[in-house]
C-alpha cells in the first residue's frame, strides 16, 4: 500500500513521527492573504498533506549554562530551523515516480513556507497546539521539528484530533521574560526573543533577559512540563546520538570570544548548513551583548574553554 511504503521511506529517513491529514483549507488560520491558508493554492489537486516530525530533544551543549557560551536552541542545531526539508525528499521523489504530484513546504525556497505546519500536525494527529502556540506531542513534547508535503495522492486521513492537555496550565505564558504570550495560544510576534535575535531592532530590555542567547530562545519551552523528561533525559534517537558525536566540537565553536572574532565567510562556512537565515551582522550583534552580559558574572572569564 501507498501509506506503507511512505512510513517505511520515513523510517528509513530517521522520521520519529508522521500524519496523514485532509488537504482542505486552514480556516482559522489567520494570514487569510497567505498561501499558506489553503494548500490547494500550492498544488490545485491537493488532496494530503503528509507531516513529518523529527525529535530534536537531545540536541542541547551543557555550556549553554556557562555565561560565557553563546546559547542557541534545538532546533536552531538541528538544521531544520525553518522545515523538515531533506528527509522528505525521498517521500516525495517515491511519490512523483508513482504518477502523484508532490510539493515539499521549504522556507527557505522563494515561495516561502507553504504550510502551517503546527495547524497541519495537529490536523495529523501529531498532538495539540499548547498555550505557547507550539505543538506538544505525548512522546516527545515540544521537540519535533516539523516538514510537510503536499500531495495529490488520496492517502487515509488521520480523523481523531489529540485533546488540548494544558488544562490550567499557564507556565510557559509566566516563563516568558518579555510577557510575548500574553494571550494564551497566540504568539505575540513582536515580543518574542526568538523573533527579536534574528531582526535589527533589539530593545534595551531584551538585550537583557537575552543573557548568553546569540540565536534563538527555549524558555517557553524550557518552562512546558511536557518537555521536563526530556530536559532531564532526552530520547536517544539516531539524531541523538548522531549529535553527541559533535558535542565537544560545537562547544569549543560557541566559546563567545571565538565567535566575536568569526569573519562573515567563517560564519557563512561554520553555521551556513544551519540555514538559519540569520544575518552575520544581527549574529555579531547578538554576541557583543552576550559577552557584554557574561561581564557581570564574576570571574566568567578566568577559565579557558
Ligand atoms: C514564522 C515562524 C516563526 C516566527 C513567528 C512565530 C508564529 N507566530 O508562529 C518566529 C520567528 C517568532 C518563530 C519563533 C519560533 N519558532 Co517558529 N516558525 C515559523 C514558521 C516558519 C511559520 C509559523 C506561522 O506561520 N505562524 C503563523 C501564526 C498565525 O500561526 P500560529 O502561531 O500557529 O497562530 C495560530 C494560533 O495562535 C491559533 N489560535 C488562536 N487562538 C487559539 C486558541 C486555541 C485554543 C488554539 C489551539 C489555537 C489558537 O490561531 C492562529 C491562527 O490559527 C513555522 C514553520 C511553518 N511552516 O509552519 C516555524 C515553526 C512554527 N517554529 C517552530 C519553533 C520551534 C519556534 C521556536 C520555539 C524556536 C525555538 N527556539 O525552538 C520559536 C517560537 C516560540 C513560540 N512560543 O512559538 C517550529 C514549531 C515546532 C512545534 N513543535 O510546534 C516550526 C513548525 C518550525 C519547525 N521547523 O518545526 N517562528
């Protein structure tokens, strides 16, 4: 059967988690203006959109407690920074072969990303969208990274949609230090440190609460008592352990003095694969204010790395 071959093509990619939902338009989505309000706008026949979720949870440097360390996120390391992309390519190259149309979501191509993919997850069964907008799966909590496709092969839609879990819960809301998810389930763009480490405008109080962050911010996440086991005790995974091969190195690279000294082509040749699409400039800011924020921990520079 179709559906089959495409789980085993996912497992074969290392895919933790994958969802079938109705390629019908996301009506409480707010962008209306968007394409990615209706997939049908992508790929007129579209009848499946396939997710795909990628467990990230292990990917974490000890040194990011070390003020002296820059600081980033999973899914900043994980190369998905924007979408799954490159382990649904086989998915969608098996796909075309059997006569289907198939459109892998990608931000980072021209057309931007063409799916909102935790609408798409929840829609999949992946899990449910928590209070900090982010979706929560039982297994891995907020630690998947997510890709789409979209398809006009006619698989079997997931229909059972995950209960909403948070109940009374409200801790990643408090967590926030810049109040950004003031409205449960609604992020509010503009406060985000996330959004605000890879834009110009980075406000005085953000340079603060920013402590070691050069790119990217988890403490919504951090704060989710989905994610607490995998805080304590992350997954072993293939990407897991794939990671932990590069712990040591990736630490030394961070050490906040070497990354103030990064030339734009060393930055581009060392983080370019991240795809992160954060500029060198905003990057090199980030991390004059981080040092400048380790200055006031006593004694942070005295030890080498
Ligand atoms: C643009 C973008 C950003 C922007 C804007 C975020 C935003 N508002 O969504 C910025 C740069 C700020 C950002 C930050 C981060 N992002 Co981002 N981002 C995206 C991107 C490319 C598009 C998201 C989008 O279009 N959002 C638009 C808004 C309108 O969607 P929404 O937030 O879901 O809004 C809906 C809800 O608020 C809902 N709603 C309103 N009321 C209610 C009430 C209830 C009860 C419910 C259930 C819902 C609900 O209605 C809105 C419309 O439907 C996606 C990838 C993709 N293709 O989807 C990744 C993505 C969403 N990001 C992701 C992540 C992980 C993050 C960060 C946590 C980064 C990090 N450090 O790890 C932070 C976010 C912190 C947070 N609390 O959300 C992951 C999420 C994975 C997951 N498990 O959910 C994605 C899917 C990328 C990936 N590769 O996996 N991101």
């Amino acid at each position: 059967m179709l559906s089959d071959k495409i789980r085993n093509l996912a497992d074969s990619a290392a895919i933790d988690a994958l969802g079938f939902a109705e390629a019908s338009p996301f009506s409480n989505y707010k962008l209306r203006d968007s394409r990615r309000t209706d997939p049908k706008i992508s790929l007129p026949n579209a009848k499946t959109i396939i997710v795909a979720g990628i467990y990230i949870g292990g990917l974490t440097l000890p040194a990011w407690e070390n003020p002296k360390y820059g600081r980033t996120s999973r899914l900043y390391l994980s190369e998905f920074f924007l979408d799954v992309v490159k382990p649904l390519e086989p998915i969608a190259k098996y796909l075309n072969e059997e006569g289907f149309q198939s459109i892998v979501c990608d931000g980072s191509a021209d057309e931007g990303s063409i799916l909102p993919l935790k609408l798409a997850a929840v829609r999949a069964g992946l899990g449910w969208q928590g209070k900090h907008s982010l979706l929560i799966s039982k297994k891995y909590g907020t630690f998947l990274a997510l890709g789409g496709i979209i398809t006009d092969a006619n698989l079997e839609h997931n229909t059972e949609l995950e209960p909403n879990r948070c109940r009374k819960c409200d801790m990643c809301q408090q967590a926030c230090p810049l109040a950004a998810l003031d409205q449960p389930y609604v992020l509010n763009r503009k406060s985000c440190l996330s959004n605000l480490l890879q834009i110009e405008y980075l406000p005085e109080e953000a340079q603060v609460v920013m402590e070691n962050r050069v790119g990217d911010c988890e403490i919504c996440q951090e704060a989710c008592p989905w994610n607490r086991k995998h805080l304590n005790n992350p997954l072993v995974t293939e990407m897991t352990r794939k990671f932990q091969r590069k712990v040591r190195a990736w630490e030394k690279f961070f050490y906040l003095p070497h990354l103030a000294e990064l030339s734009e082509k060393e930055y581009i040749e060392k983080l370019g694969h991240l795809n992160t699409g954060i500029p060198y400039e905003i990057f090199h800011r980030n991390v004059l204010i981080a040092m400048k924020n380790a200055d006031r921990y006593k004694n942070s520079w005295q030890t080498n790395p």
